[in-house]
C-alpha cells in the first residue's frame, strides 16, 4: 500500500473511530480527520514492531483495518485527555 492508501485509510478509520467514541473534541472534524491519519500510521507501525504481525499490502485486509482503527482510538482518548476540557 503506498502513502494515499493509508491517508484514505486513514480518513475511514478516523471516523469509524469517531463513531465508536462519540461527543465532542476540541479538534472538530478536522482534528478527528488528522488524528484517524495518524493512527492509521501509528496502528500500522506499532503492529510491525511490537506485535511482530506485519501488514499486508492490500487495502482490504482486516488485519491493516483493524491496526488502522485501534491507532485512531488510541490516539483520538489521548487526545480528548490532553486537550479534552479546553472548550467550555
């Protein structure tokens, strides 16, 4: 998979994300949309390295989907803990 698969899985995975972890985030849409990115690349890297599983080259492998999303899940509550209360 090149780098605009993982950006589109990405967007995918930040809203499947989101809609697991729902309310408001002080980012909005765009942050929510640059934080599932991320973590697509994040849960991407973190399953080669510390899981040993490397990831397949397809785009619909559910192993890459699932890397995808657990990285914008994990990085979407670090998110909302760090920056969560700045709006009132």
């Amino acid at each position: 998979m090149g780098i605009v698969s993982w950006i589109v899985l990405g967007l995918l995975a930040g809203g499947i994300a989101k809609l697991l972890l729902p309310g408001r985030d002080p980012g909005g849409l765009i942050g929510t949309t640059l934080i599932g990115i991320a973590g697509a690349f994040t849960g991407g890297w973190l399953s080669v390295r510390l899981l040993d599983k490397p990831i397949a080259g397809e785009f619909y492998d559910p192993a890459t989907w699932g890397a995808a999303i657990a990285g914008s899940l994990v990085l979407l509550i670090a998110y909302r803990i760090l920056f969560g209360h700045s709006r009132s």
